[in-house]
C-alpha cells in the first residue's frame, strides 16, 4: 500500500475512529486500528467488539493494500507533524509502516488485516432517514438523564420507541426521568431498542464537528437489527451492539395528575437554581423549594453556606414544600426550549412532572429528596 494525503484530513481521521479503540482488552489486535484503501480513498476503522466506527479519507492512492497499525503511537506521530503538509505512507512487505512528512521519517511496525475483526457492512436497503437535526435535540434531551451504573446495564443507554409514527426517546437512571417525542417520523417502523450512550455519544461528537443545528434538516441513514444498530454520516458509519434487557415501564413514573401547577420563567428558574447549588452539599445535598401565596421560596445550606432567594409566581393554595437534587433539575431545565416551564406536584414524596409551558414535545420527571 502507498498512499499521499493532507495530514489534516489524515489526523482528523483518525481521532474520528478514536472513541471504539478499546483501553482495556485482552486481544492486543484492538489496540490497532485498520487502514485500507478502498475506491481511491483511504478506510479507517476502529472497534472494541461492541462498537465499531468506519470513516473514509480523501487521498491520492498510488498502490492499494491494508495494514493495522497500533492507534496511540499513530495519532501522537501525527499531532507532532507540522500543519498543512502532506504525508506519504508506505507499507512494506514486513507489515512496517513507513510514514514520511517533509524531511521527517518514522517507521512503525504494524499487523496485517487479517487478525483485524470484521465490521458488519451497512445494509442501505433496511435503512431509514432521520433529519440530523432532530436526532441531536432528542439524544441531547435524553442522554444525560441514563445510568452510568453498571450493575443497571438496561439503563446504560436511551430507549428508542417507534410506533404509529411516534419516534419516542426515554432514558432513565431510577431517580429523573427524560422523555422526548417527534410526530410524523417513521411512519412505516414499529420497533423498540435500548441504545448504549456510547454511541449515542459518540454520535452527539460527529454531528456537533459537522455544526450541526437542531434545525438542520439534511439526513442521517439508520439501519437496525435485531441486536444492533448503525449510524451513517455522510463519510462516517458508527456501528453498536444494542442492549439486551426489557427497559422499565417507565410510564407508570410519569405523574397522571397534578394537584399542584406552577408556571415559572425558565431562565430564572435555572439561573436560581445554579446559584442554590453552589451552598448545597456536594453529594447528597438538596434545594428545598417552598411554594407560599404569590411566591416560591428556594433555599440551600452545608456545613458553612447558606442560601436564600425568592421567585413571584402566581399560585393562591396552601404552602407546599419540596427537595430536589439541585443538579438533576438544572439538567433538565437545560434542556427546555420553552421560554416558561410547567412544574407539576402532588405530595413532597410524589415525583414532579417538568414541562414546556408551551406543550413541546418533552418531560422531564424527578423523584424529590426527603426534607
């Protein structure tokens, strides 16, 4: 294999395949990346055995072939090379990879495809279409809210629902809930996977290198089996393991009614809450909320801070007090779009519904701390 190329477009290739390297393993072959040429450009590809990333380079290919190359080594040789030059790569019949920038040499041994595993292809014909745009927005407002336990594998990913045109997305740690939904997508689907947040991750990473909006409307393609899933953005493909498990039934948590419901500027609200936070115990601590006639009391207090401040709203019924983790519900107003936000109660130990006052498509749900 010899090949010329922009170490640019070379370096950026591979720190996009970087997230599926694998740092704990016992088949030291995943240390590697594998590079290969394929229809006058250079394929890069990465994988752990649960997630997998594909990406493809421009270059000039004077010689095809393939090789894996140990990825760190790799990446720190080209964040050392001078910026906008072009870089030659040789690979010679020892499987060394003769790698040539201006007068700079660097010879690295590396192993050949065959010991590299094989990355299912992308079935386009099953695929569907999704606007990148409302992908982003929807992982956004549900990634942060899943577990990072691992003892709770089935909440270590977002639950995406697909029925009567509903895309629906849930995720879910026991104690907040997020749920996001879109109208009019997917109108021919009916399926229901639980995707890791590794890849959604590494999802959120690629679409927000390509600056992508919540209002952008060019397409990503999907395809999902019945253990996994693949992504497709446009020179990148990310592929997933989904994970198995039935996901809780999360609906019975979404409070039915309200006995109490508080409209309240969204911005305040979150501006008031950071600073509530900041007086409360690292872990553990709470913000207590105390709804009284015409205002909304917040309060916070540790070992030798103390906070207090005030909010109008327009409530008449008796006082209410209530505690939160502060931090699950700066997250969730976040991620509100809407300039005002529904809170909605019904006792201190009950959840509390979080809502667009304007009814988009989005709920937040947290469990309160005992006072």
């Amino acid at each position: 294999m010899k090949i010329h190329c922009n170490k640019e477009d070379l370096s950026k290739g591979v720190q996009t395949i970087q997230s599926a390297l694998s740092s704990r393993t016992t088949l030291p072959i995943l240390l590697n990346f594998m590079m290969e040429t394929e229809s006058s450009k250079i394929k890069v590809v990465s994988t752990d055995l649960e997630m997998g990333v594909k990406h493809y380079i421009p270059a000039e290919v004077e010689s095809d072939g393939s090789i894996t190359i140990p990825a760190k080594k790799f990446s720190d040789i080209l964040h050392s090379l001078p910026e906008g030059q072009e870089v030659e790569l040789f690979v010679d019949a020892g499987d060394k990879v003769q790698l040539k920038c201006g007068r700079s040499r660097f010879a690295i041994i590396g192993a050949p495809k065959t010991e590299y595993p094989v990355l299912p292809e992308f079935d386009k014909k099953e695929a569907f279409a999704l606007p990148m745009g409302m992908v982003l927005d929807m992982v956004k407002k549900t990634i942060f809210a899943a577990s990072s336990d691992e003892t709770r594998h089935v909440l270590n990913g977002v639950l995406w629902s697909a029925k009567k045109g509903v895309l629906e997305m849930v995720a879910t740690d026991g104690r907040r809930l997020s749920i996001v939904s879109r109208k009019g997508v997917l109108k021919d689907r009916d399926f229901q996977i639980i995707v890791p947040t590794k890849v959604l991750s590494e999802l959120l990473r690629l679409l927000g290198s390509l600056d992508v909006k919540p209002d952008a409307q060019e397409n990503l393609q999907v395809g999902v089996t019945d253990n996994q899933i693949v992504f497709q953005v446009k020179d990148t493909t990310l592929l997933s393991r989904l994970i198995g498990g039935t996901f809780p039934n999360y609906e019975q948590v979404i409070p039915k009614k309200k006995d109490i419901s508080v409209v309240l500027d969204t911005k305040e609200l979150l501006a008031v809450t950071k600073r509530a936070a900041l007086c409360a115990l690292d872990r553990g601590g709470s913000v207590k909320f105390a709804l009284q006639k015409k205002s909304l009391h917040i309060s916070a207090s540790s070992q030798n801070l103390e906070f207090n401040d005030e909010l109008a709203v327009d409530y008449a019924g008796a006082d209410f007090q209530v505690a939160f983790n502060p931090h699950f519900l700066v997250d969730a107003l976040k991620h509100l779009d809407s300039d005002k936000v529904s809170l909605g109660f019904t006792t201190p130990i009950n959840p509390v519904l979080i809502e667009p006052a304007d009814g988009a498509e989005s709920r937040f749900v947290i469990m309160p701390m005992r006072i």
